[in-house]
C-alpha cells in the first residue's frame, strides 16, 4: 500500500483521535494522592489499556509498580522473523498549578486558535494517541502490523519515583525489544521532524536551614537574630555566578553543543522571554539547554505575603533541582550539590540536604538501522529531512532500558514542540503535530519491518 493510502488513513482517524483525546485529558491523573484522588490514575490507566486491547494488542496487565501505582502493558506478537518494538509512554501528568491562568478548564479539552488544550494534551496523552492514531492506520491500510508489538504506559513519570525502573529490573524479560520507541519528547520547531538524541539527568534535593529554636518578633530580636530565610535565601543565590553559570564546584558549565542550533532569538519566543530581560548564563541557548548543568529552585517553604507576621524566621526549606548534562556521573552530581549547599550556609547556621531520588543523562546512538527507518518516515511525513536535538529534561526509564537491553534501539520522538508549555499553564498540542507524528509512527514500523528483513540474518 501507499505512503499516500496511509496518510490518508491517518488524516480520517484524526476526530476520533481528538475525541479520545478529550475523554483522556478529562481524567486528573496527577499520580500524587495529597492532590488528587487516587481513582483518577485509575480510570485512566484503564482507559489506556481497554484502547489498546480494542486495536488487537493481547496480554492486557496493569502493572503494580513498587511505588503504588500502575503501569499499562499489552503486547502482540508480530510476523514470523519479524523484529518487536516497544512504544512507551505515560498517562499521569502535571498539576495544573495555577488554575486561574488557564484560559480554559486545565482537564477540559478546548480547540482554540486551531490548537488543542488541556492538561496532557501534548505531554504525554497527546503521545498516547500518536501511538494508537498510527496503529490503527495500519490496521486500516495494511490489515494488521508488520513487527511484533509491545506497549508500555507508565503511571508515575512525573512524579519521578522510578516505580516502572524498578519494576522493570524486577521483571527484565518483559520489555525486551529490538527497538524502543519513547513517545515522550517532540519536534524542535513545529513541522521541523526531531529525533532526541540527548537527555539531561536529574537530581533533587531538599535543604533545611535553621537558626533559632522558634521565631522571634522583628522588631525585639531583628537586626541581631540570625534569620533562617535570609540565610536560605543566601544559600540559594550562591548557586549560581554574576553571569548566571552553575557555581556548584564540581560541576563544568562551560561545555559546547555541537549539534542543531536554537537560535536567541526563538528561544526568547519559545519562553516567552519578557521584553528587556537577560537570559541566564553564557554560551549559545543550545549549550544552556542540552550541553551543561542547570539549577532551579522549585520551591521555598515561608510564609506567604498575605498573612505573615513581623518575625525573624527560625527555619526555612528550598526545593532545589539539578539538571545533569550527558558526560557528568549522577552520583558525584549529588555529592557536589549537597556539599555546595551545606559549605554556603552563612552564620555557622544548623543545615540539612535530603536528596529526593534522580536519574542518570542519556545519550542515544544514533547510527543504527532504526534510526535510518525513522529519518526516512519523518522525510516522507514532514517532507524535510530529520534533524537530532537535546533535551533538557529527563526521562529516567532510557537509561534504565539501556542497562537492561544494551543492543537494543532508544529513539525518542513525540508532538510536543516549544509552544505546548508542557508543566506549564495552557499546555496545548498542535493537531496537525500529531497527525505528522503518527503517520511518522505508522511509517516508521513499515520501514523498519522491511529494512530488518532485507538484512542478513
């Protein structure tokens, strides 16, 4: 059949597609019970695995992480001699913080400006659908699937607690595959055909400063009273140099990335960079993003504007995270983030760090047969050839998978781009982004089943 017979496919599937979208993003499945009820994950998974069971797929299990919640699995076999791929990717999602930002209801699927939102209309719900709108393509066109078939939908990827890395080491044979297909990152640009081939690590840790036995009033004790949020505050702001480098010793920030640039100048639109303000740090944006660490405070325990009393602060809490570029070990990332933050506590203040789990970066190899079947179902879908991007998020489970299966191919595609705002208010996903996507997908499986078994065996 036709590269033509199967885009055609694609373009019918995309109101049901859309429509399923809506019945996925109505699910609150933020896999954190201290926000959301747990049966929210629950329904969801559920629905991911009665979709997946309706396109054929076999083996239906929800999987019972270590971390207390589940992950989908389904699997088909493929073809005598045919190779299997694993299409991965995840249905919780992000809080929607602050709900009055959104433009629209955060779990309501809303079409505006030719764009679809909600909350994992992009990351990662959006990418669910990508897997199933090109299965069923297939199903459509060809009658069935050229390789054999193994899907895995994660419960907790946001959440970072690493229930399916642990889960997996547990059960290695289960996810066994010749190729993995991670259904979690996107395109550089909109209608520009991105494979990831870089993830930044992560590691996160807690620290507690305290200086007084209970708070003080200001103005009795203030000015001789050591401060715990001034202190903290101190702690915080040494993270970083003048220029707004990582000033962790320990850790390079002056590596270069050699591959696609970002230009300043999208960037800026991408982030919607207000008017007049500097970037942060030196080098190019891609250097920043892909190539070196990054530090971000995520939260500050203290009280909030409205409400606060006149009190010198007896203890203080940060949330920090570090981004580790490929090239940097995770252990000794969190060793030297630790000793930063207790060597900057000012005043001989009392200081605690709790690291709060991380994972390692992730490189792909990029030369395999996989890789030529992707670029050339992403030239067919796109009309322009692949490009390969970093990442400055993470995505744990690669390296997990790596570990686990070492011959076999990770490549990391998805319909996210820049302006979805994934983790963001008003995350949305661009249709047409995900209808090029899954025929990429559809086309991709084709590929790769006929390059396999054109080699010699």
């Amino acid at each position: 059949m036709t590269q033509q017979s199967l885009a055609a496919a694609v373009r019918s599937l995309m109101p049901r597609a859309k429509a399923e979208l809506a019945e996925l993003v109505s699910f609150q499945s933020v896999a954190d019970p201290r926000q959301f009820p747990v049966e929210e994950c629950e329904k969801a998974a559920r629905w991911v695995a009665d979709a997946f069971a309706a396109e054929g797929l076999t083996g239906i299990r929800l999987l019972d992480t270590p971390d207390g919640t589940q992950s989908v699995y389904a699997e088909l076999p493929g073809p005598a001699g045919a190779p299997t791929v694993l299409l991965y990717s995840h249905y919780d999602v992000q809080p929607p913080l602050d709900e009055a930002g959104w433009h629209s209801p955060a779990f309501e699927l809303t079409e505006r400006d030719g764009r679809w939102y909600g909350r994992g209309a992009a990351d990662c719900k959006g990418n669910i659908l990508m897997h199933l709108t090109a299965l069923r393509a297939l199903r459509q066109v060809d009658g069935g699937f050229p390789v054999g078939l193994k899907v895995i939908v994660e419960g907790s990827e946001e959440q970072g607690t690493g229930g399916l890395e642990q889960y997996a080491h547990a059960h290695p044979e289960l996810l066994t595959a010749d190729v993995v297909v991670i259904g979690d990152t996107g395109n550089f640009a909109p209608g520009l055909p991105t494979v990831t081939a870089t993830l930044r690590g992560i590691t996160e840790a807690a620290v507690t400063v305290t200086t007084l036995a209970g708070n003080l009033h200001s103005g009795a004790f203030g000015g001789a009273a050591p401060d715990a949020l001034q202190s903290l505050i101190k702690v915080l702001a040494s993270l970083h140099d003048e220029h707004g480098d990582v000033a962790v010793d320990g850790l390079r920030s002056d590596q270069v990335w050699p591959g696609v640039a970002y230009p300043e100048e999208q960037f800026r639109a991408d982030a919607k960079v207000l008017e007049g303000t500097a970037l942060t740090g030196t080098g190019t944006v891609a250097d920043r993003l892909w190539a070196r660490p990054a530090v971000t405070v995520l939260g500050i325990d203290a009280p909030p504007v409205i409400g606060a009393t006149s009190s010198v602060h007896s203890t203080a809490r940060a949330r920090v995270s570090l981004r580790i570029p490929p090239g940097m070990e995770l252990g000794t990332a969190q060793e030297a983030l630790e000793a930063h933050l207790l060597a900057a506590v000012p005043l001989g203040a009392h200081a605690e760090v709790e690291r709060l789990g991380g994972g390692s970066p992730f490189s792909a190899d990029t030369t395999g047969p996989a890789y030529e079947a992707m670029g050339a179902a992403m030239q067919d879908a796109f009309g322009t050839p692949m490009v390969a991007s970093g990442e400055g998020g993470s995505i744990p489970l690669c390296n997990t998978l790596h570990t686990l299966y070492p011959t076999a191919e990770i490549i990391l595609i998805g319909v996210e781009d820049p302006t979805t705002q994934i983790h963001a208010v008003n995350e949305s996903v661009d249709p047409s982004e995900l209808e090029r996507m899954a025929l990429t997908e559809a086309l991709f499986l084709r590929n790769y089943a006929a390059l396999k078994a054109g080699s010699p065996s």
